[in-house]
C-alpha cells in the first residue's frame, strides 16, 4: 500500500551471516516479518518455503548438503489471504511434472503453516507492546 506512503522510500537489506539452507525462503520472511513489525500497512503478507526432492520424495526445509547432494531446490513464497503464488524458484537440472506438482502442494501447504506462525507471532508482539500505546 505505497499510496499510503507518498514522497518516503522504504529500504530493507538482508544480510545473511550463514547459509546451513533455505537462506532465500528465510530472507523472504525476515523481510515480511520486518514490515510488520515496523507498522507498514500492507494488504497481504508473504510466507515462504524451501523445499526439493530426496530420492524423489518432496520435502520441506532441506538444509545445505541435503539441496547440494539432490541439486534440486524449490523456492516459494505465497501470498497467505490471495492464498497465491507471489514468486517461485526452481534449480534443478530436471524433473517431472508429477514431482514438480508434489514441490509446489507441499510448498502452498508448508507456507500456510509458516504463515498461521508469523501471524501468531505478530499477535503476540501487539498484545505484549499494547501498553506503549494505551495507558489506564
């Protein structure tokens, strides 16, 4: 909702000190997550997984030697109300229809999960920060 925000310039930078996996799907929800926190008003927010495909099973949250070992990394971050796919990522040298169809169910699925989290976690924060706003 920029319209709201006219003349400002909102700059958000990810540093990510170490990758052990999933690094982009984490940055993604720090950044969505930060808005947030901040009070920037915003219509939907973004909830992200990593997942891919060991021994052709999809899985979620792979870490570093498990996305090298399989070389098949799916990235995707879903917008929670429009319940859509705002941005995917897929690194694989191959792979079916039918795989790539398990990666993205389990991806909208994992990302309602992380997102029911964020949203609880935002909840929290209000209620334990209400009494820097309203005094008895």
């Amino acid at each position: 909702m920029l319209e709201a925000y006219p003349k400002s310039q909102i700059d958000l930078q990810v540093f990510v000190l170490q990758a052990d996996g999933g690094y982009r799907s984490a940055a993604f929800n720090a950044v969505s997550l930060a808005l947030m926190n901040a009070g920037i008003a915003m219509k939907d927010f973004l909830a992200a997984t990593t997942a891919g495909l060991i021994q052709n099973v999809a899985v979620v949250d792979l870490i570093y030697n498990e996305e090298k070992k399989q070389n098949c990394e799916f990235v995707a971050v879903y917008l929670q109300k429009a319940q859509k796919l705002a941005y995917i990522s897929l690194s694989c040298n191959k792979i079916s229809l039918s795989h790539f169809k398990s990666l993205i169910d389990l991806s909208v699925e994992s990302c309602e999960v992380v997102a029911l989290e964020m949203r609880k976690a935002v909840k929290l924060q209000i209620v334990a920060n209400k009494n820097c706003f309203y005094t008895n």
